[in-house]
C-alpha cells in the first residue's frame, strides 16, 4: 500500500481560486486521502466553499475531508492548525490559487516513495521570467529565482527554484506547493510569531527542516500559480520589512558579510517602494515599510532560531 497523503490549503475570501484548485485536485489520476481546508473567509464564502467541498467528495468518494473554521490569526497558523489535524503519511501544503497537473500526486508519491527524500516542490510552468528582474534582485540580494538550485542567500531572503528540468537539491521551497514525510515535518511548526500574510513563513520551515533532511526539486510535479499583485499596501511592506529583519536574525548567522548583504537588500526594497509609491501617488507605502524595519518581532517561537 502506498503511502497516505494529507493536502493542507489555508484559504480567505477567494470561493473562485479555491474552485479551480479543487476541480485540479478531483481530476488527479493518484488521489489524495485527506484534505484538510482551514477557512478564515466570512459566513457567505465559507458557505460556499463548504458547498464546493461537498461536491469534490461527491467525486471522489475515499476522500476525507475537514472543513476547518480558522483562528484569523495568519497563515502561518493556519497551516500549524491544519497540520496538526492531518492524518497522512505525506502532508502537502497548497496555496489556494494553485492548479495542479493531473500527475502531480502520482510523480510525488513516486518521488518520495523512499526514505531518501524528506520533501519535495515542484515546477510552476507559468511563472513569468524577467531578465531585469533577475539582475536587479541579485544585484540587492533579494528574493528571486534559479534555474539551478534553491537556497537561501546570504542577506536571508530566498532564491527559490520555480522552473528545471532537472531535479535537484534545495534548501528553500515555496509554500504555494510544500511537501513533506510526516515524521520530518511534525518536529517543526511554521513560526508562530509571523502573524497575518506571515511573509517567508514557507522559506523559514523548509530551510530549518533542510538542516537536517533532503529536500527537492521535481520537474515532474507540474503546476500553475494564479499569483496576483492582491494586497500589495502598507499592510504588506510593513509585514514584509519586519518578517524578513527578524528571519535574517533568526536563520542567518551575523557576519560582516551577511549584514552587508542584508543592508543592500533594504536598501533594494526601499528602491522598490519609493517607485511602486511615486507610481500609485501613494506615500504611505514607503512609510509604512520604515514603520517595519524599526518594528520588532519577539516572543516564544514554536521553533527557536538556527544558525545557517
């Protein structure tokens, strides 16, 4: 018998997403066991989802499911609160605006039917390229993307592997398609100081849960992110700022060199802002990124820091 796996997707407000991203997961040729929906969305949206719930297990008869009412606390907990109610021996996070190939669980329980791989991501066939991107993330050690491997870079953000068609070691996965054997993943928690969009929360449990394990990149496990530019306000460069000066701490080790490489990263989001500002009239996003970088994140983590 093959081995069970559990499909965690935190949600909010987003019934259309969430509806093609189930009819992905009806159509799999290797069925998930369990699915696990934790839901901060309102009283009508959860009714709806409820109501898109019940028709994927109307199809899908073997299938358990649990519709969870979250915490509104972020998705960092509701991935936490999702995880400690799955049951499988695989337990796959997904964002809720994924679309998954039709083999995507029949590569990945291949890929990891051994005690060899302890995670696993795929590819995202739809992820744009942007050569200037490219040069300007890397040039201010920002979160980017590789063709040949992931890893997180020396200023504590990222550089994740999106797109290969090799399959290749990595330390950091994306939390749109995280997965991992149980016993690997149950040690750890996501953080549960990072509250809200909880920014970098997927790069900070793969790269603690790297230390220890192997992790991959499988080019077979194919898949569609329908990411949008939804949210992008103070709210989100406050939290951006903030998460990744106290992820820098926590996972990096303070170098000289690495906080050099940290500085040049703010200095490049703050590039960033100020443009995205002057282009939406909008001052208060390079406000509300200062606000983060002088806002401290403390408290008793679930998972302590670790040096890189």
């Amino acid at each position: 018998m093959g081995r069970r796996i559990s499909v965690i997707i935190p949600t909010k407000n987003r019934t259309d997403h969430l509806a093609a991203l189930l009819a992905s997961l009806r159509a799999q040729t290797r069925p998930v066991d369990e699915l696990i929906l934790v839901d901060d969305s309102d009283e009508e949206e959860f009714s709806s989802n409820a109501a898109l719930l019940a028709g994927l297990t109307d199809g899908l008869p073997g299938l358990q499911v649990l519709h969870l009412a979250g915490r509104h606390i972020g998705s960092a907990d509701a991935r936490n609160q999702g995880m400690d109610r799955a049951t499988g021996d695989i337990i796959s996070f997904l964002d809720d605006d994924v679309v998954l190939d039709p083999n995507y669980y029949l590569h990945l329980e291949r890929t990891m039917g051994g005690d060899d791989v302890a995670g696993a991501t795929g590819a995202i066939i739809n992820f744009p390229e942007s050569l200037g991107w490219e040069l300007f993330s890397r040039a201010f050690f920002l979160s980017n993307h590789s063709r040949r491997k992931g890893y997180m870079t020396r200023s504590g953000y990222p550089c994740f592997m999106f797109n290969s068609d090799v399959r290749t070691p990595v330390e950091v996965m994306s939390g749109c398609n995280m997965n991992f054997r149980r016993e690997v993943l149950l040690p750890h928690h996501f953080d549960s100081l990072l509250l809200g969009y909880s920014y970098m929360e997927d790069s900070d449990l793969s790269y603690r849960v790297s230390r220890e394990h192997r992790l991959i990149f499988e080019p077979e496990c194919r898949l569609m992110h329908n990411n949008d530019d939804r949210a992008v306000n103070g709210g989100f460069y406050r939290t951006k700022m903030a998460h990744h000066r106290y992820l820098f701490k926590k996972n990096i080790q303070q170098t000289p060199l690495n906080r050099i490489a940290y500085s040049i990263s703010v200095l490049g989001d703050l590039v960033l802002v100020t443009e995205r500002a002057l282009r939406r009239r909008d001052p208060e996003l390079i406000t509300a990124a200062l606000d983060g970088l002088s806002l401290r994140i403390d408290g008793n983590a679930r998972d302590k820091p670790r040096s890189q």
